[in-house]
C-alpha cells in the first residue's frame, strides 16, 4: 500500500467511524492506535476492501481513492481569469423569474458568479429591498455599519465618496474588514442621468499578469501588509493586509484595492519605495482598457459580484437626472453551498430520470402499463387530486425499488420488500414525509383489503397475486397498529393512488414536469 495509513483510516466510512445521516466523524484522531499498519488488502467489484491491525475493516471505491481536490473554490485555480473583449457577445445574465423558477438557471446564475466573478439578474422588481430578496435567493446578508442595505445616490453629507457624482476608479469595497464582506449586489432602481455607467476589473487577472510582467512587484504586494482605515463618526476600522493574497500554494485567493481606504504604512525607505513601485504598476494595470468592462445598469437590473476578485467602479454623472442604486453584501461560502446542492440534486433527479427511462420502461407486474408510466401516472393523479407537495413526490416514486429488477421476484412468489429498498434508497435526498409514505404503501393495500369493504375485490388480477405474496390482508391487531403509524394516513393516499395508476391510454406528463418539485423537497 503506498497510501498514508492514517488517511486511509481518516477517511474509513464505516458507520462505527462516520454517522451515517451527516457524514461527521465519530472518533477522534488520536484514537487510532500507534503503529497503524494494514495487514490484508483485496480489490474487487471496483472497492479496495483493507483489515487493519487493529482488526477494523474498511471498503473504499476505488473511483473515490482516483478523486483529486479541488479546493474551496477561492483561488485562481479553476477560475476563468478574463478580458472585456471576451464578453463582445454578452455578459452572463438571467431573467429574475426564470432564476427563481428553473434550478437550471439559477445554477448557471451562480456557477457564472464562482467562475467569473459576475453575473446580471434583469427584470428584479424595481422596488426599495429587493435587493435583499436576491442575496436571500442563495443565502444571508452580511450587515455592516452601513446596515444590511445602502442607497448609493447622492447624499448630503456623505461618508463615502460613493454617495457622490464623481467618478470611482476601479476598487474592491470594504478593505478594512477582516473578513471583507466577499460578496456585494446592486440593485438599479433608477438610472436615467447622463453618466453613471457601472465597470469591472478582474483582479484576479490584473494580479496574474503582474506576476508575469513584474514577478518581484507581485512578490511585493503579496508579502507587505496594508493597513486599510474607515472612519466616520460612529465607525473606526481597521485591516492589515496585503494587496494580492495568496494561499500557501502561492495562488491568488484575494484582491483588496482601494485607493481611498489605503492609511499609512510606517515602513523602512528602502521597503516602502518598492512597494509604492509595485503599487503603482498594479494600478496602471486595472486601468487598461483592454480590462475594462463596462455597462449601464438599467431599471430592475441587480449586479451580483465577487468583491474578494472583481473591481467595481463607475463613471461620473450628471445631476440631470436621478441615479439611485440599492447594495448589500452577502458571503461567498454560502453561494457556493447553494450551487453544490443544486448540482447535487440536479445529479440525483438526472439519476432517477434515467432509471425512469432505462428500467423503467419494463413491463409493470403483468399490467397494461409500464413501470414509469404506472408511477409517473400515480403522480399525475395525486397532483390533480391538490396533494401537498410530498405526497406527490411519494406517488411519484413509490415503485423505484422495483428498479434493481426485483419485480421479477415478486411475481414468481418471493416478496422483494420494495417498498423498505425504495425508502431506504431515496432517504439519501427525501425526509420522512416522503419515505414513509413510500415505505408503507404496501402495507397500506394489506390495511385496506381489512378494512374497507369492497376495496379488494376492485384489485386488479396481478395486484390480489402480489397480496398474497406479500402477507395478505391485515388481521384486526395488526390493522390498528397500522393505523396508529404517523405515516399510515399519507400511505393510505398513495396506495388509492397507486391502485388506479393502471390505465394504458391515460395522459401522462414527462418526469420531467416532477422535476422542479423534487427539488424542492430534496435535503
């Protein structure tokens, strides 16, 4: 074995080592005893199975051990660094309403924001706080002294020159917070003056071809802490850090620039002159032209951009007309929270789709229809029947531990469970309100042939053969402790529904339709 022993057993993901609903570890690292060694290994079926010396067993994908990390997501790595030229064509951009409906687009919206730094949703309500709704679509708003929103208009008497008409060259906001605020939004509720067009810098790109250019300046801005200052009078803050951060890789993870916030840096001559060299080249790098990104933010559109990469700026304007823009800041960490779950459910329901379409194409236990259509049917009526959303979902998908080909099974006379594999495999996405229900519905055919008269004699054929092997109607005991099941009411529904998804001719919607409202309910 040339692996670390004791990452292997780190990462072992036994249930006596991980608890098997969150994934968090259930030892501790200086548990494992000393002088950890394996003393068996076999691959086979695709797993690396391994007996430790201290008698665990562990069993690893082998596709898991071949994984490389990727990171955080922070730094330049796996980003893509640009030019205004390459957005000729257009910036990345959505409408509101279609972001909010469609997990399709509202992950492109902020896979644009991880990857390129910005994205642009058209057609927000132009009203005051709206700009709270859209940070609040992907996670928290980072209240700051400035509150959980700011106007950027002009103000009286302004703490910032932000709240005035003249022109701001290219900046990161917020330098003189630790944590910066790592996200900011602006949201245009008019902007009808002469001027006042909204640009952007890559910073992650001027820093790289600074580095390039000038790799003893990128050296200089990355190892010399800044003190950036905010002063008002209720407000002092203060920040050391370096212009460029890098991480211990030497990748660059975080841009602060801002002029207006630099304080003084009490440094020896000779120090102090390379860094103001150093300085000096970065700006003149985000001001060429070929960096800068421009655009007019019109009525209803919101800005969402990285502030620990993109440098924001504006041009001046006129008071021949009125500019009024609402911001907020939020964090990264939860964008990006939202954007691997969406990609995580957008990989669960692509996984059910396709046993849909795949197995579920098979014939359904000797009935008229389909595996997919019966189910698919099934959740055709519990929709039209004003269901609440669970238990669509739970008619929907009753039937997948029919999937792995147990079917079969159950019609030659074994009883497969499929109800207990069905639940059990869908807990990984769904709560309880839609596995139990799925996890009962046989139970509840068995219920309702003792309990409701008449019910069984509308069976079809293969569902009274299926009875038989699965228990047959409940005894009077067994009945009542049925009923008494929290989830034996929504059973009971699937089951009706279950029993009349049989028609061959019905009109049935695509999975497809189901897929927005298992998103929904995924965990």
């Amino acid at each position: 074995m040339t692996l670390s022993p004791y990452w292997l057993r780190d990462n072992c993901p036994c249930t006596r080592c991980r608890d098997p609903r969150n994934g968090q570890k259930l030892f501790q690292i200086g548990e494992l005893p000393d002088h950890l060694s394996c003393t068996e290994q076999v691959e086979q079926d695709g797993v690396l199975h391994v007996v430790w010396s201290d008698g665990h067993r562990s069993s690893y994908p082998l596709g898991w051990l071949a994984e490389q990390g990727e990171g955080d997501g922070r730094t330049e790595q796996g980003k893509r660094l640009w030019e205004a030229a390459e957005f000729g064509r257009g910036i990345p951009e959505a409408d509101w309403a279609a972001y909010l409906a469609d997990p399709a687009e509202r992950a492109a919206v902020l896979g644009a924001v991880r990857h390129l730094g910005f994205a642009v949703l058209r057609g927000v309500p132009g009203e005051e706080r709206q700009v709270l709704a859209v940070a609040r679509s992907f996670g928290y708003v980072r209240e700051t002294n400035y509150g959980e929103l700011f106007d950027v208009r002009i103000e009286p008497d302004p703490n910032n020159l932000a709240f005035t008409s003249a022109a701001i060259a290219p900046h990161t906001d917020n330098p003189y917070r630790d944590p910066v605020p790592t996200l900011q939004l602006l949201h245009c509720l008019r902007n009808d003056a002469t001027g006042g067009d909204s640009g952007l810098v890559d910073g992650f790109r001027a820093a790289d071809l600074l580095r390039t250019e000038h790799p003893e300046d990128f050296a200089t801005l990355t190892a010399t802490p800044v003190p950036f200052v905010f002063r008002d009078r209720r407000t002092e803050l203060l920040a050391e850090r370096p212009l460029i951060g890098t991480d211990p890789l030497g990748r660059i993870r975080e841009v602060r620039f801002n002029n207006r916030s630099i304080g003084t840096l009490r440094l020896p001559p000779a120090e102090l002159d390379a860094f103001y060299a150093a300085y000096r080249r970065f700006a003149a790098i985000t001001l060429r032209p070929e960096l800068q990104l421009t655009f007019r933010l019109g009525h209803g559109d919101c800005l969402v951009f990285d502030n620990t990469r993109l440098l924001h700026a504006r041009t001046a304007f006129e008071q021949d007309g009125h500019r009024h823009l609402q911001g907020c800041y939020a964090d990264l960490d939860s964008l990006a929270s939202t954007l691997a779950v969406l990609h995580r459910q957008t990989a669960a329901l692509d996984t059910l789709e396709q046993l849909f379409e795949g197995e579920g194409a098979a014939e359904y236990l000797g009935e008229e229809v389909t595996m997919a259509q019966h189910m698919m049917q099934a959740g055709a009526l519990a929709e039209a029947a004003g269901a609440p959303a669970h238990l669509v979902a739970a008619a929907l998908l009753h039937d997948v531990g029919h999937f792995d080909g147990t079917g079969l099974e159950l019609m030659q006379g074994r009883d497969n469970r499929h109800s207990h594999t069905g639940a059990e495999w869908l807990g990984r996405w769904f709560g309880p309100e839609v596995t139990e229900p799925v996890r009962l519905h046989v139970a509840a055919k068995r219920y309702l042939c003792a309990v409701e008269p008449g019910y069984r004699e509308r069976l079809s054929e293969a569902s009274e053969y299926t009875l038989q092997v699965q228990g047959g109607p409940m005894d009077e005991a067994q009945a009542a402790r049925f009923a008494a099941l929290p989830g034996a009411e929504d059973a009971v529904a699937v089951r009706r529904w279950d029993e009349q998804a049989k028609e061959a001719d019905a009109p049935t919607p695509p999975f497809a339709h189901f897929r927005p409202l298992l998103a929904e309910l995924m965990r």
